[in-house]
C-alpha cells in the first residue's frame, strides 16, 4: 500500500540524478526523472494529447491513457515516466528506451540507465560512460563524459576527467570543470562543491554563497531549498539565509506553499514558509501538494486534504497517485480506477 507521485514542478526533477555529499565523499545514485525525489509519491501527468499513465492492476506493467478511459498504449512496460519534449522513458527487463507519443519505440530499450527528456535532450549510460542523445534518439553531441546530469534551464552539468563543469545545448562548455560535484540548476541557481566546500553558483559561473554545514545536494522550489544537519530538515531562502531551522524531517521541498514535515513523533504535517505548522502531525505519510490537494495516508489507507487540512476524498485507497489535470489514479481491492477531485470515479483501468 503506498502514494505514488512523479515531481513534474522542477525543471531539474521528482525521478533524476540524485547525488550528495557525505563527510566530502560524492555518492550517486540514479533516479529516473525530467530535466527538472524522491519522495514516494508521483505527479501523473497528461501530454498535450491527454495521456495518463497508468499501472494495471492484473500485470503491474504501465501504460497510457486518454481522459476517456481509452488505452492508447498499452501496459507492456516494467517501468514508464511522464512524457517530456513528446517522448516518454520506459524500461523492460532493467534496461532504459524511449517511446513516442503514438506507442512507437524510438530507441529501443538498451541503456543500463537514463533519463527522461529535458531540453530537448537526455542522458544516458552505457558501459560507465554517460552521453546526450536527442528525440530521435541520436547521439546530441560527440563527447562523452564521466558521469552528467539531465538538461535544467538550457544547462547541464558533466564530468570531465575529475572535475565537473556545465555545457550549453550546443555541447559548448560554459562554466570550467572546476567543481568536485555540480547538480543541476533550479531558479537560477546550481548547487556545486569546491574543494570541500558547499555553495551556489548562478548560470553564469558566479560563486552566490556558501551552503549551510552540513547540506546534501540541495535543489530549490518555490523560492527555497532544504538543507540537513545531523539527519534533520531545514530551509534557505534565494538568499541563502537560513529561515527553517533544521528542527525536523520532510520530504525536502515546498510545493504550493506548504511542505511536509515531521518531528520525533513520526507522524506527518505541512509547514508554511515561515516554518508554522499550519496543518497537525497527524498523519502516517504525507505527501506533496498537486493541483491544490495533497495525498496523506490514515490507518494503512490513502486519501486526500485540501491546504486547510479537510479530508476532501476519504481515505480508503490501497495506493494513490498525485492529482494533474483534474484526475488522479487510484486502486482499491485490486481494481484501479481514475477519480475527479470530487472523489468520483471517471473510468476503471485493467
């Protein structure tokens, strides 16, 4: 039983190239995203042609819907993301391939890993060397690099030799290989780390300041971004001030004002940006606001609260996805359905 939501709000995203920093030790992990967590729960995202992916309850395999219930592709794949720059990552039998808005397989799976479209481009790893590849599926540029991170704010951030520095979508290099880890960009701004040393730059280069002791690789939404210190959650403005002090525990980011956040008790909330509690630790798990609801979890089952913390779809779903464009996808005593906001249910999906 769980929520599931993909992080469309960030350019940089929800399923991406996670990494931080540990006592000045680069670990990385990859998380299939956007050019933009990951927390448990995913945004469901219709394209310009109304298609919701979906999970069928009788395979567990993923596919896509329109708004009306119809399968335009169907659930063939392991593991499938939202569609960006017209092309949607899909994986079979743990390797990464691309498909096109009509079902057709563009690349075919292949890659060991990927990630979704940004910018017009992706990233993709073979044999320990990462590249860029475009919506055809063609090699974007002739170098290939140590390790990189997808497209954000017409940027990227890759590995020459040692050192990590940024490309523009011509391939140039812009911003020198001078950092011992850099992310991507989100609102202006990248987190890097140089000799040691956390901080911000801007899209040109320029230092901004120095993260907060103790910071993970940071990421802003909303105007901020979190930091942690000693296993706990606080917030910096675009400032670089601190204005949450790590007091808590959260998924990390805000989304329509409100964050989730916890405390010893283990039980989940929202805080405002001025760090007030302004929904009670009350639940199980708690998760990102999406179109003005935010999925929470009670005695085992999943439902949904509006930003004044009203339970406006009760809690009795076995999983949940987050809200986009007014439909959520949901699944209860095995069957699985799409619902309104109003909680009703607008198709089933097999």
């Amino acid at each position: 039983m769980y929520c599931h939501l993909y992080f469309k709000r960030r350019p940089a995203m929800k399923k991406q190239w996670i990494k931080k920093v540990i006592g000045g030790i680069l670990c990385g992990v990859l998380l299939l995203s956007v050019c933009t967590e990951v927390a448990p729960i995913q945004t469901l995202a219709a394209t310009k042609e109304n298609l919701y992916l979906y999970m069928s309850p009788n395979t567990g395999k993923y596919g896509f819907v329109n708004d009306g219930g119809l399968v335009m592709i169907d659930p063939v794949y392991d593991q499938a993301y939202d569609f960006n720059n017209g092309m949607a990552l899909v994986s079979k039998d743990d390797k990464y391939g691309y498909i096109s808005e009509n079902g057709n397989i563009v690349v075919q799976p292949k890659y060991e890993y990927a990630s979704s479209f940004s910018c017009g481009y992706a990233v993709v790893k073979n044999q320990e060397k990462y590249k860029f590849i475009n919506t055809k599926g063609k090699n974007a540029f002739s170098a290939v690099y140590e390790d990189a991170n997808p497209f954000s704010e017409n940027l990227a951030a890759v590995k020459i030799g040692k050192k990590y520095g940024y490309i523009n979508k011509k391939g140039k290099l812009v911003i020198k290989p001078i950092y011992d880890y850099a992310y991507v960009f989100s609102e202006g701004k990248a987190f890097v780390v140089k000799k040691g040393q956390p901080g911000f730059i801007n899209t040109k280069g320029k230092f901004l300041f120095k993260a907060p002791k103790g910071t993970d690789v940071m990421e802003f939404s909303g105007g901020y971004a979190y930091f942690s210190y000693k296993g706990k959650i606080g917030f910096i403005n675009k400032k670089g001030k601190v204005v949450i002090k790590p007091t808590g525990y959260g998924v990390g980011y805000f989304s329509e004002g409100l964050a989730v956040w916890a405390k010893d008790s283990e039980k989940y909330g929202y805080i405002n940006t001025k760090g007030k509690t302004v929904i009670p630790l009350k639940y199980e798990s708690a998760y990102d606001f999406s179109e003005g609801l935010a999925c929470v979890q009670e005695k085992g089952k999943y439902g949904f609260i509006n930003k004044k913390g009203k339970m406006v779809i009760s809690a009795i779903y076995d999983e949940a996805w987050g809200f986009s464009n007014e439909l959520c996808y949901v699944r209860k005593d095995g069957k699985a359905y799409f619902i309104n906001k109003a909680g009703q249910i607008m198709f089933e999906v097999k």
